[in-house]
C-alpha cells in the first residue's frame, strides 16, 4: 500500500478563441480520487501558479498551449497533498523555464520535496530535482535532453531524459498536441499525451505513464474548456495499477489568468 501511496502522489504531480488577449501569471486549484481495488479510497488536492517574465500573447493559437507557442520564459509553485490509507503525502515543488532570447535554445530546472508519513511506520522524505537543455529545430518543436534525480535517508539516484513536444497546425485548420519522454536507469520510465483541439478552447486528449520504480502504469482520458480566454476547467479520468493493485482515478482542475 505504501507503493500506491507514492505513486498516487507522485501521479497528482503529476494538467480559445484566436484573439490578442495577453496574460502574465496563471493560478490553479485541483482536486482528484483514486480508487483502488484493494484498499481505501485516496484524496488528493492541490493548488499552483505560473507567473511570466513577460505578458504571454494568445494570437491565434490554442489557448492551453499559448505560453509554449510565444516561448514564454516563466517561474512556478505548486503544493499537493494526498491521503491514502494510513499514508499522509505532501508534494512541494519550485521550477523555472527558460527560452533563450534570439535563439532557439531552452532551459529548465525544477526541485520538490515529498513526505510520506504512514501510521505506525515513521516517514519517508524525498528530495527531487530535474534539469534540461533544448532546442526548437522547427516552431512548435521542442527536444529536450536532461536528468531528474531523487535522495532521501535510503537512496538516491540520478537518470538522464529525453523528451519530445510539437504543437501544429492541420490541414483541415484543428491543432495538436503530441509529447513524448523518458528516464533509464533506475527509474525507467516513460509517457504519452496526444491532445486533440476541436476548437482553439477546447481541447479532448489521453495519455499514457509507466514507472518501473513504483511498478506503476496508467493510461488517461482528459478534456480542458476555456470558458473565457482567463478561466479553464480540466477534466481527466484515469485507469492503472501499482503491482497488482488497479485503480481507477478521478480529477479536476480550474485555472484562472491575469
């Protein structure tokens, strides 16, 4: 069970129309459940922002994809805790991204911290952090090479990454989304997402996650609407198993921009 409890977290942290309308910060509040077979019902909640070094200019892109399209440099926060079981689990994390300004280079770093407490099994406190370099050989293209590590009181480990974005452009005039990535070494892990938009502020998509260090893997559906080009709300519906333990998995988001 403490396996699902780690994965449950660590998946939780694991989410327009073509107008001018410019924004510089986003906020976020989410709420899920995770419903395994065997084992009681978990909650997740969350809260995150994003704040730009410059206003983000929508154009005529995807909204939900507006930030990366105008390559927007930027800094972010996000918090979530999960109960599952007898496990207690809180996720902190800070991160920036970098667009080198009159180049096609990109750079990132993020660093969290998650503790576990279980009932009467002590805790269990991880630090994690990641770093990358990119580069957009085409617009909406981005590969990014990089290493995301872990170190707590039993381990620690460091794996190097790769993973792929592209954002274009139909033929019959709808956008898509597809990305790619991967660690090797310990961790060994590797994810899907293909999203699809029927219009430029809506958005259906799914996605795939597997982690041999956790035993954990998923596939998602998910929906994102943009009610107005500052006000989102996500729906994700998601089914895995952490051994031989299934799940099922429930969550929503809403994001706001000013």
């Amino acid at each position: 069970m403490k396996k699902l409890a780690i994965a449950s977290a660590l998946l939780s942290t694991l989410a327009i129309t073509g107008t001018a309308n410019a924004y510089q910060a986003e906020v976020g509040a989410s709420a899920g459940m995770i419903d395994p077979d065997h084992g009681s019902t978990a909650g997740t909640y969350g809260v995150d922002g994003t704040f730009y070094f410059k206003p983000v200019q929508t154009r005529n892109a995807p909204l939900a994809e507006a930030a990366y399209l105008d390559r927007a440099s930027n800094v972010n926060a996000q918090y979530q805790y999960s109960k599952v079981d007898d496990a207690k689990i809180h996720n902190y994390g800070v991160g920036v991204e970098y667009f080198v300004p009159n180049s096609d280079f990109y750079l990132s770093g993020n660093v969290g911290r998650q503790d576990v407490k279980v009932k009467h099994d002590g805790k269990d406190d991880t630090t994690l952090y990641s770093a990358e370099v990119g580069y957009m050989p085409a617009p909406g293209f981005l590969v990014a090479v990089g290493a995301k590590g872990y170190d707590n009181d039993r381990k620690d480990g460091v794996d190097p990454t790769i993973r792929a974005k592209y954002v274009t452009t139909l033929s019959n005039g709808k956008d898509l989304n597809l990305e790619a990535g991967a660690a090797f070494g310990d961790l060994d892990e590797y994810n899907l997402v293909a999203d699809y938009y029927i219009d430029k502020s809506f958005s259906v998509g799914a996605d795939y996650y597997s982690n041999d260090l956790t035993d954990n893997q998923e596939f998602g559906i998910n929906a994102r609407k943009f009610f107005t080009p500052q006000v989102s709300l996500e729906g994700r519906l998601g089914f895995g198993d952490v051994g031989n333990n299934d799940y099922t998995s429930f969550g929503l988001a809403g994001k706001y921009r000013f």
